[in-house]
C-alpha cells in the first residue's frame, strides 16, 4: 500500500512539473504572439502566412446557447460566400452570442487559422480558441 501511495506522489509531482514547467510557459508565449500580431497585409495573405490578423464577413447559420445543470455549450455555425462552413465555441453567451441570429452577419477575427473573436456593431467577443 505504502508503494503505492508513492508512486502515485511521484506521477502528480512529475504532471505538476509538466505544467508549470511546459504548458504554463508555452500557453503564455503563445498569448505574446497574439497580443503583438498585427493586421495581414494582401502580400502576407497571398503567400498564406497566419501569424497576422484576418479579418472576414461571415453569415450566422445557427446558434447553441444552452445551459444544463453542470454542462453548458454555447457556439455559433457560420458560412462564407463561397463553400466554408465552420463552428466556434464561446466560454459563455455573452455579450454578442446571446444577440446572434440566422442570417445575421458577423466579422469574424482570425489568427493562425482560428477565429479568435466574433463582433457585430462594435460588440466583441473572443471565441474559446483566443489566447486566455
């Protein structure tokens, strides 16, 4: 039994040094990065650089906007023009979540091929993949 318990100190000693020694780090240049990106030039989009600001015009297809006991899902399927059809997530419904609706249209933000913030009329949010 004794054995045991140590083992078992020993795997949350070694993922604790796990995360305060690479995820912590990584996660917090990762957040650098995005603070100090600028807005994509055509030059940069056309050789298909993602370390910039995009900004697009996208179509609200639907919204999910649910709270259950312990679980919630809030997220928001938009469309282009063209073919594109993608799902964010959101950490909770507001403040431009709970105002979408079908066919509203919306500016979406990207950096290195995520939407990190939705906004409509000067409404911003940051979806759940923008840099904590």
């Amino acid at each position: 039994m004794g054995v045991l318990l140590i083992l078992l100190s020993l795997i949350s000693a070694a993922a604790c040094y796990l995360v305060f020694s690479w995820w912590l780090p990584s996660d917090s240049e990762r957040y650098q990065d995005y603070r100090a990106a600028e807005t994509c030039s055509s030059r940069v989009m056309d050789q298909g650089q993602t370390d910039c600001l995009s900004t697009w015009h996208l179509t609200v297809v639907k919204t999910v906007n649910k709270t259950s006991g312990k679980s919630s899902s809030y997220q928001a399927t938009l469309k282009d023009r063209d073919s594109w059809r993608g799902t964010v997530s959101f950490g909770d419904p507001g403040p431009l979540l709970e105002r979408l609706a079908p066919g509203g249209q919306v500016t979406a933000t990207t950096w290195r091929r995520d939407i990190v913030v939705l906004s409509k009329n000067g409404v911003r949010q940051n979806t759940s993949e923008a840099p904590p």
